[in-house]
C-alpha cells in the first residue's frame, strides 16, 4: 500500500491493481472518545463499477489491524476500550447506568 495522505486523525492509503481488484483505497480514521483511542479502517475498490472485490477489501482491513496489534505490542499490556462482554460493542460514551 501507498500513502496517499495522512494528518493526525487521518491516514489515507491506496493498493495498486491486482488480480482481485483495479486497486482499493483504504481510510484510517483516529478518534478519541473518554480517553479511548478508536480506529475505523474502511477499504473500497478504486471502480465502483466493481461489483466483487474476492476479499481483497477485509484483507486489507485485516492486515491493517493487525499491524497496529503488533506496533501496540499486542501482549495485552496496552488499555481497550470497554465492551459489552456478550456482543462486543463498544461502550465508549455512553453514560454511567445505561
């Protein structure tokens, strides 16, 4: 992947053509809600036109996510968000009780 562009709270990416895809460009938004760092990677073939991306897009999601687990250390020694211990969801900003 390239960088495309980046700022603080912004990381634009973009995957050259291959045999899955004419190419995807992949969004890294930085957040941070009560003291919680959120990450929110989206990535979408370069054509909409294209109607199959064979994965290729959750790869890059993946891959992604999987780097900042290893740039974080990912031995547990790093702080996660709170979440609902059934589903997952995230439990950032939302009041005390609810």
């Amino acid at each position: 992947m390239k960088l495309a562009e980046s700022s603080p709270d912004l990381v634009k990416l973009t995957a050259r053509l291959n045999l899955w895809s004419f190419g995807e460009r992949v969004t890294v938004v930085l957040a941070s809600v009560d003291r919680c760092s959120l990450v929110d990677i989206t990535s979408s073939c370069v054509l909409i036109t294209q109607f199959a991306d064979w994965g290729k897009n959750e790869q890059n999601v993946k891959r992604l996510f999987g780097e900042i687990d290893k740039a974080l250390g990912d031995d547990g020694a790093h702080e996660r968000c709170p979440q609902c211990r059934r589903c997952g969801y995230l439990l950032v900003g939302i009041p005390a009780g609810t």
